[in-house]
C-alpha cells in the first residue's frame, strides 16, 4: 500500500499525563491529537492496545481482541453518566512503576465496578443506552464471550494462569463451563461492560483523530502469550501437549547480541489446522485490529515466512530451528476475508531477514521499516542510512524498544565506551554533519528529509530526553513500560518547531 509523504509521532496513550496513575483516553488524549495536528503531523503510533501482561507489557496481552480497561478514562465515565465527580477523589496521581502498576489497577477497577453498578441502574429505563450497549456488543461478540468467561475466571483465580486451574475449567469440560457461567454471571457481564466502555471511547478518540487529519498507527503482534483467553478457548489452534503446555514456543537464534538467542515463550501456531479453518481466527483478529487503528505495523514480520521453533523444555533458543509458515496463504486468506485488494500494513522487517521475508513483504506491497540508531556501524551502504533508503519505507528515529536518541548518543560518549561504541558516535557526527549538540533533532531531520514515505520519531525524540525515559529494553523482563510525559511539557514552541521541520522536508498534509 503506498502512502502519501508525511510523518508522525510515536506515544503509547498509557504515557499520557493525568490525575488518574495511569496514561488514559481522556482530555490528555484530545490535546496530544490537537498538538499533533498543529504541528503538522499525520500519523500517531500507538503499541498494542490489548490486556496487558507481565510487567505491563502491551506485548503479552491476555486476549488478541480485547482493549485494555485502565485506558478507560474516569473523567469521560463521568461525563457519559456512569460516575459522579466524587466517585474520583479516591484516586491519587502516582507514576505506575512496578511498585506502582498493582495499585493503580485496582484503583481503576473499583470505579470501573461502579461504573458496572450505575449501568445497571440505568439500563432499564435508557432505551437508547440500552440500545447501543446491545449493538456495541452484537458487534465484537465473536470474541467477546471467551474473553469475558476467561477474564471472570482469572479474576476468581486471583490473576493466576488458566493451566493452574482445576482441570474441568483449564480444559473447557462443557459441565464445569456451564456451572461457571452460572456461578460468575454477574463478573462476566462485568467484562463485556468494560469492553463496551473501552471501545466506546477510543472509537471516539479515533474519530477525533481521524476528523483531525491524523492517522492511527497501531501494533499487531505475530504471537500471542500462552496465557490468553485466545489459547485457552482454541487451544486446537496452536502446538500444545494434551495437559495444554506448549510443545514449542517461539524466539530467536544466537546472533551478536545474545549468545544464546532469545527464548520469548509465546506458543506456536498450528498452522496445518489453521489453514483447515481457512485461517479464520486470523482474518477475525486482522478485522478487529483494523476496526480500532486505520494502519497496521505487523510485529516480527519475519514469522510470517520462517519461526524459530524452540523446544518448549529447553532453557534458552539455542537449539531451534526454522520452521516454515504459509505467509503468502495467510495473507490471501485475510484480503480475501475482508474483500480489500490490499492491507494497510507496514512490515517490521529488522533483524536477521532473508531473501524469503522480502519477497512475501514485496508481493504484498507492504511497507518496509529502517531505523536510523542502527546505521552507523561504518558501512557507508547500510540499509538504515537514509542516502540507502527506498521510497516505500517508514524511516525511525528509534522504535519503543530503543534507547532514546539522547541515550543513545550520551551511552556511546561516556567514559569506558567501548571502541565500537565510539566509531558508531564518530560515524554518526561526521554522517550528521554536526558535534553533537541537540542530537534528536539531527536525526528527526535525518529520517525527515529522506526519501522515505513515511517518517516517524518517539516523542521522547522530539522532547530530547535522556535514557531514563526509554519504554522498553528488550531481555529486561521488569522496569519497562512505565514512562509518562510530564503535564504541560507540549508545548506552542515546541509544536511549531516540530511543524517548521515537517514543512521544509514537504511531509506536511495536503490539509494543511
């Protein structure tokens, strides 16, 4: 899919500001998609909006479908009815670190549950209420059902993993679910309300956007954690052991970061009895995603050619292998579903990429990625050096699991740098022109006046900040995904910079 030139901005909406612990889709929302347009921008990146799992990842959601209920924002529950401004005084504004995330979700959920309480009040005697609550959730029930009995028996199980439940509930035996849907009713209609409440507000958000000039930019990872409402429903659907323990799980090989290679742990597809299925839990979960965001960035592009298979018993990913998936028949399958002749999707192709990966991207016209922080390891002819870039890339400053630009920069001129941690800073200044002052705004200009299609640089670029405010360090399994942007700090100068760059580099929208 080609995109017109243009650029945007990377923010998870948990990093927004607010009174409420935890970034939301409340006013702060509205002014960030406001900043955005006034300054020039046309695309917003967003993570994963699931469930999140451990530590807060957005990529180890309990559900492929669901949105995240703490996204929900209190002030628009009371503007909607279904809080008063009381209700919210027994929220407290804390920074969600990991002493932090427990409180602030709790927190969340009680008003939530107020929030059920008022609902139910008011649905008797609100017809229209009672109307669009119907259709909302006629509308999302081919998963919604799972997902709700799932979320009321994690709920009663105290958070913990569906394979650590009784066996009757863990294996679905149609008696035991029957008892519980009688027994949880009450918490299961709980869960479809707050998926009501979640769609109901980021569909609004999005609408604002999109009445803005700005593009959702949103995040569909490949797999999905063995933990999710997803596997336990269909667990036909992936590799695993009769007890529901997975026979392989996903990763990657030993490279020159790891020797080991990285073990993630995600179950893997079954991919024969998907394509028995005509990969409808695919087009299903494509379908949704593109209902909530207008682009997709597909996680782990290379999984859709080859995945490395590791043994589930295995203690890291050393000894794998490569075990072919059906791409080009999956991706068939999903334009077929959907009756669209192409998919508005932008291929994370970075990594250890093979001739196969880019043949299935370029046969579907997907956008390719580069990232600039990895350009400058002295090969004048590296792929990530903007003078290399094609047209039909998305070029980054960094991505969510980059330092920040300044950290990166201040990491590679600290004393004790190693010398190839020194050649990469000398490379970049004599490749930027510059001596390193203001270096995120060297590299926002970088990506921007490349021929690039698409340009798009983390906020924290764009702020300048330091590596404390980094999102996420890849193998560092706590201390992520808790960075928020300090209230106030967007500011009118800081918007027309942003806007006077994107003007002079001609990715302003036609619009404006």
């Amino acid at each position: 899919m080609r995109f017109e030139r243009s650029s945007g901005i990377l923010l998870h909406p948990t990093s927004l500001p607010g009174p409420f612990g935890i970034g939301d889709l409340g006013s702060e929302a509205y002014r960030f998609v406001d900043f955005l347009a006034a300054a020039g921008q046309s695309f917003w990146q967003i993570m994963p909006l699931g469930p999140p799992g451990y530590g807060g990842s957005p990529y180890a959601s309990t559900s492929a479908f669901a949105g995240n209920i703490n996204l929900i924002s209190p002030e628009k529950l009371v503007e909607s009815g279904f809080l008063a401004d009381a209700d919210l005084a027994t929220m407290t504004d804390v920074t969600p670190g990991p002493e932090d995330l427990a409180k602030v979700e709790g927190h969340k959920r009680r008003l939530l549950e107020r929030a059920f309480h008022i609902f139910k009040g008011r649905l008797q005697g609100d017809d229209e209420l009672r109307r669009d609550y119907a259709s909302v959730i006629e509308s999302i029930s081919g998963w919604l059902e799972d997902y709700a009995v799932f979320a009321a028996l994690k709920d009663a199980h105290e958070g913990a993993e569906w394979r650590s439940w009784p066996a009757a509930l863990a294996q679905r035996e149609p008696d035991a679910m029957a008892r519980t849907r009688r027994e949880l009713g009450e918490g299961i209609e709980e869960h479809r309300f707050f998926q009501y409440l979640f769609l109901r507000q980021w569909l609004d958000l999005k609408r604002h956007a999109n009445q803005r000039g700005i593009h959702i930019l949103g995040d569909l990872p490949i797999f999905v954690a063995h933990d999710s409402a997803d596997v336990w429903s269909r667990p036909h659907l992936w590799q695993l052991r009769p007890d529901g323990g997975p026979v392989v799980v996903a990763g990657v090989p030993p490279d020159a970061f790891s020797a080991t290679g990285q073990r993630w742990g995600n179950p893997l597809y079954a991919w024969e009895r998907l394509r028995e299925d005509g990969f409808t839990w695919w087009i299903d979960r494509m379908r949704e995603t593109l209902r909530l965001v207008d682009v997709a960035r597909l996680d782990h592009f290379r999984g859709f050619a080859a995945c490395w298979e590791v043994p589930a018993e295995n203690a890291t990913a050393e000894h794998g292998r490569w075990a072919e998936v059906p791409g080009a028949e999956l991706f068939d399958a999903i334009q077929n579903g959907l009756g669209v002749e192409e998919l508005p999707v932008i291929a994370e192709d970075l990594g250890m990429i093979t001739p196969d990966v880019h043949q299935l991207r370029d046969a579907r016209g997907f956008m390719g990625m580069r990232v600039l922080q990895f350009a400058f390891s002295g090969d004048s002819h590296d792929a990530h050096l903007p003078h290399e870039y094609p047209r039909h890339v998305a070029a980054f400053t960094g991505t969510h699991d980059n330092d920040t630009v300044v950290g990166w920069f201040q990491h590679r001129s600290r004393e004790g740098a190693s010398d190839e941690e020194r050649r990469e800073r000398e490379h970049c200044l004599k490749y930027l022109g510059c001596a390193g002052a203001e270096i995120h705004w060297h590299f926002i200009r970088a990506v921007q006046m490349s021929v690039a299609d698409l340009a798009i640089a983390p906020l924290q670029d764009v702020l300048g900040l330091d590596g404390s405010a980094r999102m996420n360090t890849p193998g560092q399994p706590e201390g992520n995904w808790s960075w928020r942007l300090e209230p106030g700090i967007l500011t009118d100068s800081l918007g027309t910079r942003l806007r006077d760059t994107t003007a002079t580099y001609g990715r302003l929208p036609r619009s404006a």
